[in-house]
C-alpha cells in the first residue's frame, strides 16, 4: 500500500519472496528489511497519540491487536484513519485506535509504529502486473464447455418470460371485454388459456431447474478442481506456514460460488429479462407511472450499494474469526486425549468460549447491518408501489385508463416485486462470491514448486552420488538463526549414509533439503552432476521413498495406505513391502486383512504399527534413493532387529540416508556422519568414531559397552 502512495505497483507475490515470513507472521524488525529491499527508507519506533498527531510523517505502519500491522494514512485530534489488509479503510475515535494500537485504555500510552519513506532509488523499482487471479470472468469461462445447454438455458428464460407476459394482457382482456360485456364464454376461454400458460410456465421452470443444476455442479467441481490443482502444486513449505482452518475456510467459500451459480446467476438473468419487458409494459401504459417505478427502483438499488462496503469489511472479520473457529475445534478434537491426560478441560472450553463471543460480535454487527439494509430498502419499495397503486387508481377515476389496464398493472408491479426483493439477496450472493474469490485467489499468488517456465530435467544421471557443498540453510523469519552452517558431504551412490546428533542439530531439516521442502539459504546440492534444483521436483520425488517422523496414516485400507498414487496394487509386491517392514503377522491379524480400514475413521494402529505400514509405503514404491528419519523410533528390539535385517537386505545398491538415534540403526552404515549444531563435526565407520571416543562414542556409550 505504501508503496503504491509513492507510486511503485509492487505485487504481494514478489514482497512474499522477498520476506522471511514465517507461520507465525513477520517483526516489526522485519517488515522495516523488507522496506529497505525495495528502497524504503525505514524507522521503527514508539510513540504515544500526542507525537503520532503532531509529527510523524505519514502514512506509516502500526503494529496493531501485538499480532497484525495496519498502515496509518490520516490523524485527526480525535480521529484516525487507518488502512487494514483485512478490512479495507477503516476509522476509529481516538480511543479505539488507542486500544487496538497500544493495548491500553490511556492515549499516553506507547505504540510500535514503523515510519517509510521513499529513497532516491525507489523510483528505479521495477513495477509488477497483477497476477493472475480466477476473477468473476474466469470463473465464467467455464461456461464454454456447455454452450448447448446455456443455450437452452436462454430459451427456456425467453419462453417463460413469454408466458409472464401474457397473464396480465389476458387479465386486462377479460376484465375490459368479458366482464365489461358481460361475456361468460370468453371468461372461460381467458381462464383456460391462463391454466394452459401456468401449465407450460411450470414445465419450462422444472426443466430450467434441472439445467441450472446440471450447470452449477459442473462448474462448480471445475473450480474445486483448479483450486485443488492449484494447492498440490505448491511448495511443502507453504503447508508448514498455513493454519489449517484458513485452508478448510477457503474451500468452504466455494460453496458461496456454487450458490451463486445455481440460484443467484439464473435469478439474475430471468429477473433481469423480466424487468426490462414489464418495464417496456408500464411505459406503455402510463410514463408517469414508469417514473415513478424507475425511480423507486433506482433509490432501492442505490440504498444496497450503500452498504455494501461496511458488509464486506464485517464478512472479512466473520472469515477471520470462522477460522480461528474451525482451527480451534480441530485442535479441541484432535487433541482431546492430552486435554484430559493434563485436566485441561475447563480452560480449553473457555478457550473455545471466548471465540464464540469474538463471533457473536461480528454476528451482532452484521445484523443490525442487515436489518438497516433491508428495513431501508422494503420501506422505499413498498413506498413506491403504494405510490404506483394510487396513481394507476386515479388514472382510471380519470378515464384515461381502464380498469382491466389497472388490474394489469397491479398484476405486473406484484410480479416485479419479486426479482426486485430478490435483488438485494442477488447483491449479497453476488458480492460473497466476489469475496470468496478473492481469498482463493491468494492461494493463487504462490510459487508453484515447478514453475512452467523453469527449465528442469526429469532424468537422473546414471548411479550418481549425491554432493553436498558449502550448504547453508535458515528458516524464514528474521529472527531465525542458520540450522546448517557451511555443510560439505558426499552421500555415495549404493551406500547407507547415517546422519547422528543431538535434537535440533539439524538432521531432519538436511532430509527435508533433500526431499526439496525448501531451497537452501546457500550452496547447492547435487545429485551426480545435475544441481538438485534444476531437476523437476515431481520426478524427483518419484525416486525417493521417505519415511518422516510425523507421516500420515489415511482413513484408508491397509493396501490403500500403502499404495497412495495408484488405485490397483500389485499383491506380491505388497506382500513383499509388509514383509520388508516386518508387518505381514500384524496385517494378516486385522478382520479384513489388507482391506481393513486402518486410520482416525478404522481399526487403531500403535505407534510401531503405524511405523511399520509407513516403512512398507516407502518399500513399496521400489525408490533408488531411501530416506529414513527415525523410522523404528517407536519400535521394541526385537521388532527393529527384524526389519533392520529386511532393510539391509533390500537397500543393497540403493543409496540409503538414515537419521536416527540408536546405535542398532545406524553401526552397520557405510559412514557415519555427526552434526552438531548444524555442522559436522565427525566422519567415517563405526568402528573408526568409535576408536576416535569423540562426540559419537558419547552419545551411544549408554546404548552399548563402547568402554569394555
């Protein structure tokens, strides 16, 4: 926002990989690193509200609610102005801002504010396009494939419209000539004709139905499916850095765009086509009362639009809240087993109970919005149309219509109240799917992990070692240190490398390095002569089987657990992979065996168990390159013996990368590797480390007689 002020469009996307943003958000310290990437001139401060009025040069950012930043762009004495991601441009009295910016209740209270200003080089930043984001026009091209039925879809509005239009030139006629002449035989025959119009009216609105229905799903699934497309395409770190509720909450706003496909998209069209032909009418009949009608109808509009910026900012708030909700209840269920085991069951209620009052706020709000909306709107609707009934009833006192005309136009003012009342649910549905589109549309901003105009190979070099140089890695956020520090390694190609440390020496994250999780900071890794980030990330991983400390088990059969990318299984090699992970005897043991559903919705596995189906997920897939991050932690001896006997057996020219802690795990490795603080610190078999008595003799000493 700033620097759009300064006149430089510099899109969220490139800010994003610039930052070191992290799960938990970014410093104050940091957003001021980030302004100077791009030639900002930044000053973090404190300030009280005396000082902010007086003589900080704005705009500049606050840090607000100590868990968000806002950019101040106006100060009056007892008002300001603030700019919010969140919620658009917001004002506040000088005491609310106060709150929200200090946390206390005194205007002489301190606040975190981060001052910006352009250098002379900032005019020399490149400016961005906006990036792509599936608009309202996007989302309608998805309507291509279905021409045919669109098709039909406007005929059926053309011929019902028809059909409307010709209920009150009957009643007119049947008033003016079969009442006026008293006519009994052509009463029935326009009585008979209007049932053969409300019979063909209702068929053609049951076949409308089944087509918007048709439709709406169809388009609906599309845009799932390239918002699910979309999110597999991203960076694992991305997962790491995103609460799940904000994730689940976004794939709830499709259904916003689902009803406004399947209700709100064909009520606008037909109440439109009405609108425009019964407009057509009332001018016909009498300019005076189209009048008043378009005017009426144009305050009735004009009064929605009015609100509808104040409800967007209180549906911004809902979504927020709605997620913390949806985390929160995840949480609670999830974790339900430590709650109890700590007897934390009041204060995590309380918890809950506390966002449940954040929500019925905003609800509160959004209320007495809604109520002002349509209280407004019905009063000048209803208004108008008194209005319209008294002049058409004058007209006819007059003579200058008829009573069958007057009868017609009550007819037609009745039969436009409804796509008029229908308008302001059309505006909301209209603007929630706006909305909804919006924060998909955020998903879309995101590097995919093969971006399409990346260059990267899908072939491997034939038996390469895997080389590690001057490798260094940090995890984003400004206050993050280095986990690796200068890393250099060969990992041989046929070989099992074991990786040993204490907790937090940076194990895991080398693994995660080379499963290509994140980038490294510095330096590079190489799979033979090919840098690892100029090979394509899908194929890569498709000679990789890893087994992570935290994998997951799906609501799933055992077979299906297994054999995650296929929905056919080879059973030999299935029955191999159990075997391999010495799983055979507990799986055979299940009711259903390899079609017993295991998993939060089936049959409960033990921590080992679960192991074991992991390590026969990564047999299964028969990878050249084998990842083990503390696969048999969880298992007894006599279990890890037996599968360590297996591994050994089928990793035999697989280069193989163990990380873990016991010594029965890794002495038989081809080299030992011992980091320390994200460095090595030692090298070789281990009956050299063990000879050497340094870092490795101690920190297996306990696990076997190294002293005797």
């Amino acid at each position: 926002m700033i620097a759009k002020y300064y006149g430089k469009s510099i899109s969220l996307a490139r800010l994003k990989a610039m930052s070191d943003v992290t799960f938990i958000g970014l410093s104050i310290q940091g957003l001021g690193k980030l302004a100077e990437k791009i030639q900002l001139r930044a000053l973090p401060i404190q300030s009280d509200y005396r000082q902010l009025y007086e003589e900080v040069p704005l705009p500049c950012v606050a840090h607000w609610n100590q868990n968000h930043f806002v950019v101040i762009y106006k100060v009056e004495k007892n008002n300001i102005h603030v700019a919010d991601p969140s919620y658009g441009q917001l004002k506040y009295t000088k005491k609310q801002f106060t709150k929200h910016w200090t946390g206390l209740d005194n205007p002489d209270s301190l606040g975190n504010l981060l001052l910006l200003e352009p250098t002379l080089q900032f005019q020399e930043q490149p400016e961005d396009n906006e990036p792509y984001k599936p608009g309202m026009i996007a989302i309608l091209r998805h309507l291509k494939g279905y021409k045919k039925i669109i098709a039909q879809l406007f005929l059926g509005l053309i011929a019902g419209s028809i059909l409307q239009l010709m209920f009150p030139l009957l009643t007119q006629a049947m008033v003016d000539i079969g009442i006026s002449n008293r006519d009994i035989g052509f009463i029935y025959l326009i009585l008979f004709a209007q049932l053969l119009l409300f019979v063909g009216r209702t068929g053609i609105d049951f076949i409308k139905n089944w087509i918007i229905l048709h439709l709406g799903v169809r388009v609906n699934i599309a845009i799932i499916s390239d918002f699910l497309i979309k999110l597999m395409k991203l960076p694992l770190a991305f997962f790491e850095t995103k609460h799940m509720g904000n994730l689940l909450q976004r794939i709830t706003d499709h259904e916003r765009i689902s009803t406004f496909f399947n209700s709100t998209l064909p009520d606008l069209m037909f109440g439109t086509t009405t609108l425009l032909i019964y407009s057509v009418i009332i001018a016909f009949y009498s300019l005076d009362i189209f009048a008043v009608f378009f005017v009426g109808s144009t305050l009735y509009f004009i009064w929605i639009y009015i609100f509808l910026e104040k409800r967007k900012r209180l549906d911004y708030k809902k979504f927020s809240q709605d997620a913390r909700n949806t985390s929160n209840l995840i949480e609670l269920f999830t974790g339900m087993k430590e709650i109890k085991l700590n007897g934390a069951e009041v204060n995590r209620r309380w918890k809950w109970e506390g966002i449940q009052a954040s929500l019925y706020q905003v609800n509160v709000k959004s209320l007495g919005l809604k109520q002002t909306q349509e209280g407004g709107s019905l009063f000048i609707n209803e208004a108008k149309n008194i209005l319209i009934t008294f002049m058409a009833a004058k007209q006819v006192v007059d003579g200058e219509i008829t009573l069958g005309m007057m009868l017609a136009l009550s007819y037609i003012i009745g039969q436009l109240n409804s796509p008029i009342l229908q308008a302001i649910g059309m505006v909301r549905n209209w603007q929630d799917a706006r909305i909804a589109l919006e924060r998909i549309s955020e998903v879309y901003d995101h590097q995919e992990e093969d971006p399409k105009e990346a260059v990267r190979t899908k072939i491997l070099p034939t038996s390469p070692d895997i080389q590690i140089r001057d490798l260094w890695f940090k995890y984003e956020g400004d206050h993050n240190n280095f986990v690796l520090k200068g890393l250099n390694m060969d990992i041989p190609f046929g070989k099992t490398t074991a990786i040993v440390g204490t907790s937090g020496s940076g194990k895991t994250t080398l693994m995660k390095l080379l499963l290509k999780f994140y980038p490294p900071s510095k330096g590079n890794i190489s799979i033979g002569s090919i840098d690892l980030k100029n090979i394509s990330t899908v194929e890569w991983r498709k000679y990789t089987g890893a087994v992570m400390q935290d994998g997951y088990i799906f609501s799933d059969t055992v077979s299906g657990n297994i054999v995650l990318d296929k929905e056919e299984f080879d059973l030999d090699r299935l029955r191999h992979a159990t075997k391999v992970s010495n799983a055979t005897e507990f799986v055979e043991q299940l009711p259903l065996g390899f079609d017993t559903i295991i998993g939060r919705d089936g049959a409960g596995l033990s921590v080992g168990q679960k192991q074991r189906i992991l390590i026969a997920r990564s047999v299964y897939r028969d990878p050249d390159f084998m990842l083990f991050d503390e696969a048999t932690s969880s298992l007894d001896a006599n279990n890890e013996r037996a599968i360590m006997e297996q591994l050994n057996a089928f990793t035999k020219g697989r280069t193989t990368l163990v990380i873990a802690h016991r010594l029965s795990t890794v002495r038989n490795a081809d080299q030992i590797v011992v980091l320390e603080k994200g460095q090595i610190i030692e090298q070789g078999t281990h009956q050299e480390l063990s000879a050497l008595k340094g870092k490795y003799y101690y920190l297996v000493k306990n696990q076997l007689e190294l002293g005797n």
